[in-house]
C-alpha cells in the first residue's frame, strides 16, 4: 500500500511511480480522502493519470466525499473526478453513493465506463 504525506496527503511522485510495475493492474484512491479531507490537485490528479496510462492500469476512485470540502487558508480546493482527466474515461471506476451528501445508506453506486462508447452507457450496479 502507498502512503501519502502523513499531515499533508501529497504523494511523493518519486515514491508513487516506483510502486507502479509492469504487473500493476490498478491504483485505489480515495479523493476526496477520509480521514484526511485532503482533494488531490488537477496537478497530482494527472500525475496519478500518467501513471496509470503509462502502466496501463485502471483508477479506482471513491469519491463519496466529492461534494463535502473543506476550504484550508491560502488554498483553492475543488474536487476534480478522475474520469474527467483526458485519456482516464475508460480506465476510471468511480465507487460513490448518497450516503453522505444525501444521507441515504445502504446502496454504492459504482460506474465504469472502460470499453463504453459513451458515459451515458456505463453501467451502475446497486449493492448493498
Ligand atoms: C470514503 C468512504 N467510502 C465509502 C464509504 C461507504 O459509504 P456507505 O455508507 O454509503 O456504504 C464510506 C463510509 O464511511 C467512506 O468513508
């Protein structure tokens, strides 16, 4: 398992890319993080993204937080999805649900688009 900075949640780029291999098959985030709260930045988003299309591995995203952020002093947060990174749509799977915005539990919403031809044809499973 990688490991962000412990106060700052920045990935060590040099520590990331080493962690990738020739046998990654892909990488799980949780963005925006809990515990930490911290939103990776369009710049680590597309670092993470290089990587996996260089490594051709798939992104796992959770992104239940996305529309619970927490501005920090003298930084601009906004939450980006991973499937909005040029080339990540089809190697993106965004796990989400309406538990925390919504406060409605007991389903996750997971969507992949990889070998799709369009968003509107990804597909949604309900569990439970
Ligand atoms: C980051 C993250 N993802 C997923 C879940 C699961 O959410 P749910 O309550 O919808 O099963 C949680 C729950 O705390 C969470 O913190």
């Amino acid at each position: 398992m990688f490991r962000c900075a412990r106060r700052t949640g920045v990935p060590n780029r040099d520590e990331l890319r080493a962690a990738f291999n020739s046998k990654t098959k892909a990488i799980i985030i949780c963005n925006p993080n809990n515990p930490t709260g911290k939103v990776f930045t369009p710049n680590e988003m597309e670092f993470i993204a290089g990587l996996c299309q260089e490594f051709d591995a798939l992104c796992f995203t959770d992104e239940i937080y996305e529309h619970i952020l927490y501005p920090r002093a003298g930084a601009e947060i906004a939450h980006i999805s991973m499937a909005q990174i040029d080339g990540m749509r089809d190697r993106t799977v965004i796990v989400n649900s309406m538990s925390k915005t919504y406060s409605v539990t007991d389903g996750a919403l997971v969507t992949a688009s990889r070998h799709r031809k369009s968003p509107a044809r990804s597909q949604s499973f309900m569990t439970s």
